[in-house]
C-alpha cells in the first residue's frame, strides 16, 4: 500500500528488545496529503533509522511518499503504519 503524507511532526521511538537488542526508529505523525479522500486524523508512520537519516534536515513541513507494511489502528480512528520511503519521497 502507499501512502503520501505530510509531516508534521518527529520523534525518535528507539527501544531495546529483550531478543533482538537496540531497535532505531522514528516516528513521523503525518497529515493525509490526498487530496481527493483525505483521513480525518493524523497518521503516525514508523520509519528505520536508516530512512530518517535521508530526510533528516527540516523533514516538518514536507511531503513524503511511503512503501506501507504493516497498518494497524491505534487510538480511535488514528492509524500507525511501519513503512519505508518511496525512492523520490520528498515532493515538497
């Protein structure tokens, strides 16, 4: 699934795993960039630290396309999804 959405906010949601040790994260909360049939609420997007690390300078206020995984519902109507970022991601 792919999902286009604008960032507007980052945070670091590393964790250390009992099996698998030190998980680097972040989590990018997005707003529904579709213009045609746009979510209501915002969408959190877990991304590998290894993505971040392209996007990094001021990712707040633009625009990213999203490879999605894995979707899950989270509080209410609010979506979390794991992804990865399209190849020419940034748009804006």
């Amino acid at each position: 699934m792919e999902f286009k959405g604008m960032c507007i906010a980052v945070e670091d949601t590393s964790y250390t795993s009992k099996s698998s040790g030190r998980v680097e994260q972040t989590t990018l909360t997005c707003v529904d960039a579709d213009a045609k049939a746009r979510l209501k609420d915002t969408v959190d997007g877990v991304i590998r630290k290894e993505d971040y690390e392209r996007i990094k300078d001021m990712p707040v206020g633009k625009t990213f396309d999203f490879d999605v995984s894995e979707l899950r519902n989270e509080m209410g109507a609010r979506f979390r999804f794991r992804a990865r970022l399209s190849a020419g991601t940034a748009t804006k």
